[in-house]
C-alpha cells in the first residue's frame, strides 16, 4: 500500500493542487503526470503577451525546474494515463508504466472542439488556441498583412482576433448565432465588445456559419460561409467552444455529465479519486455547473488539496473570470445563468461600462468593462448576499458605495 497521490493533468489545477499540499505541510509522495513535454505553466499569457512576443516562455512557468525535486514533486512529462485500476490503485501510463496511489486526482482539463474532416477541420493551417504548441504554430503565421477567420464569437475567439489585429492582420469573425457573446453575455455587452472590435477594423458577422473550409494542395485557402459568400484566407482560428477531457474517468466507472461528477469537497464518486478544474462538474446553488476558468481551477484545486490533507471544507465558489482584448478589461464577477434581466451603468470614465445580472430579482452577476470599480463592488454584493438597489444602479450618478452600506 502507498500512500502517494497522483495528479493525472500538469495545467492549472494540477500544479496548484501539489504546491497547496506542500505549503500545508503535507509529506506525502507527490507524481504529477503531464502530456506535454515542458514543465506546468500558465495558459491565458499564451494566447496574448507570449503570441504577441511581450513574454518569454520561461516567464509563464509556475516553478522553475528545481522546485519539483527540492519539494518532493517527481513530474512525468509527455506521457498521460490510459487505465485506471480501481480496484488495484494503479494507473496505467502510456509509457508503459504503472502507478500506484493511495489518492488520485484528476486535473484533466478540457480539449477544444475541431472542425470535423468533413468540413476541412483537417485541412493545413486550420488551429486552435490551447496550449504552447498551438501559440508557437500561430505565432508563425501571424505575420502583417494575411488574412485569417477565426470561426465562433465567444472570448476565445474575440480573444484571438484582439491579438491577429494588433500583429497587423486582416480579421473576419463568424458567429453562426445571432450575435456574438450569445451564451456566455448579455446584448448590452456584446453591443460594447463588438463595437470595440469594429473600431479596430474587424470584420465581424453574425448569424453566419460555415459551410466548409477550401483547401489547396492540403492546405486552407478560403471558406464558404452559409450565407453563401466565399471569402479568401491564408489560415483559420476555431474557437466554438471546449469538452471536458472526462474519458478516463468514464472508463474506470466514475460518474460522468458533461464532466466528472463531484461533490461539495472535489470528490467522485469513488472516495479515493478527486477531480479539480474544467473536467470536474460540481455543486453549485441546488444544480450542477462546469466553471471553465483560471480561478475556479486553483481555487478547486487548492479546496481539494486541504481536504486531502484532512481539512473539512466544501468548495463554495464565488465565480469570476476576466478577458482582455485591445486596452478594453473585462472583469466578470458571479455567474449570469439564466438571467432575466440586466441593468447598463456607464462608469464614471471614458469607456467604462458595467451590466449587472439579475434572475428572478436577485442580484447573480456583473460585467465590468474597463470599470473596476464596479467589478469590486458587485464581488463583494455576491459574497455577502447583499441585494443592491436597483435604483441606485440606474443612477450613472449615485455612487456605487451607498449599496455596500
């Protein structure tokens, strides 16, 4: 019998998860086990300061290569679990190798969607923005003057084009609902953010799919789009979204839906497996929900770590997520779903906006676009259950402290 934890998925979650048991002061033997071939580190930079060549690589990693030893860390890179003996305590590498644990925990993450082959998902030059391969491959191509698609309105998406426009390229968003930020917003915020993109020269359309990718000599080189125009492009971005990477887990015989099923302290439904970040489906206000985001993987990560060490504490997150395109910051506190009804408040700048979230009359979510004032105060309303006054919100005059008071 060991003891040992295994961490399978070296991202976000898996590295704080070890470093929280360290400062805890827990000894047991650590393995983290990751499929890339460098050392854990930081994605959102990837996609914006690292592509935009504004940060080194070596900047962007959470420890430096000494840490893990002199912390009793032992890290496999490029490898990743296959099997999952359950009943052994074993997990099956592809390297031929097995663990034993006495902990699992699974920090998997999630995997972009594609384009399928059918549509020329498979075609040269068509990427996604995930980890240090994908930012190196696009950072090749984005060179002044070429003209890529990027296909979905979501943050990813708008993300990218905020980077591909400052690198000099030409621009064309697709978005096959009706605007863009559909799932994720509200119009009042897709108004703004679409308005700064079109500002920077982005084309941006709404209400259009794709019907296919053209390729030449295996190459993309155009798209047909379901309005029936056809545009001429030198390479393709998708952003339509992520999957949870939740297979390993289905094949031990967790309990699966739209990712691992865990309790309120990141257990499965095995007691001896935890799982932590985008793969892990949690508890939340009497359902279910999956928090893609930075915050929740460490802040999960970190809540299972204590409990591993023997802690007692449920997970209660306080979502909140950021996106940064152009000089616009957007910082989002709660989670908007199914709002019915949203208040716009200009900020007292140039530029700055806030729309706040409500369902059923109570106060769930705030975006804050270049506003942080408005953005602090709609976090600490959530986490002490303070309902704001609607009137005070309408009021671009009132200042927002009077609904802390």
């Amino acid at each position: 019998m060991t003891d040992r934890l295994v961490i399978i998925g070296a991202g976000q979650a898996g590295f704080a998860m070890a470093a929280k048991l360290r400062a805890l002061k827990d000894t047991r033997p650590i393995t983290i086990v990751g499929a890339e071939d460098v050392l854990p580190y930081q994605r959102p930079p990837l996609t914006k300061k690292y592509l935009l060549g504004e940060m080194t690589f070596d900047r962007l990693l959470f420890r430096p290569e000494h840490w893990y030893p002199d912390n009793d860390v032992e890290i496999r890179l490029a490898t990743w679990a296959e099997q999952i003996y359950r009943d052994q305590k074993q997990v099956a590498l592809q390297d031929g190798s097995i663990l034993d644990y006495g902990t699992l925990a699974l920090t998997t993450g999630s995997t972009p969607r594609r384009l399928p082959a059918a549509v020329g998902g498979d075609l040269d030059g068509v990427y996604v923005a995930r980890d240090k391969r994908d930012a190196d491959l696009l950072a090749d191509e984005m060179r002044p003057g070429r003209r890529v698609l990027i296909i979905g309105g979501g943050y990813i998406g708008l993300e990218a084009a905020a980077v591909a426009r400052h690198r000099g390229l030409e621009v064309t968003v697709i978005e096959m609902a009706e605007r863009i930020l559909q799932r994720v917003a509200a119009k009042e915020t897709a108004d703004i953010v679409r308005a700064i993109h079109q500002s920077h020269d982005v084309a941006i359309r709404e209400h259009t799919g794709l019907k296919r990718l053209v390729g030449k000599d295996g190459r993309v080189c155009g798209a047909e789009l379901s309005d029936g125009s056809v545009i001429d492009i030198d390479f393709a971005i998708v952003g339509i979204g992520v999957v949870p990477n939740d297979q390993l887990a289905q094949d031990a015989g967790l309990d699966i839906a739209n990712g691992i099923i865990v309790d309120e302290f990141a257990r499965t439904s095995d007691p001896s497996i935890y799982a932590a970040g985008d793969c892990a489906m949690l508890p939340w206000h009497g359902g279910r929900i999956r928090l893609e985001s930075v915050q929740n993987a460490v802040d999960q990560a970190e809540a299972a770590a204590a409990i591993i060490a023997g802690g007692d504490a449920p997970y209660d997150p306080n979502p909140w997520f950021w996106s940064d395109q152009y000089d616009m910051k957007l910082q989002i506190a709660g989670f908007n779903l199914g709002y019915d009804e949203t208040i716009l408040r200009p900020g007292v700048r140039e530029g700055a906006h806030s729309i706040w979230y409500f369902r059923k009359g109570e106060f769930i979510a705030v975006d804050a676009i270049n506003d942080a004032k408005a953005y602090v105060t709609g976090k600490k309303l959530l986490e002490s259950g303070v309902k704001p006054d609607k009137a005070v919100l309408a009021d671009a005059s009132a200042d927002l402290k009077q609904l802390l008071s």
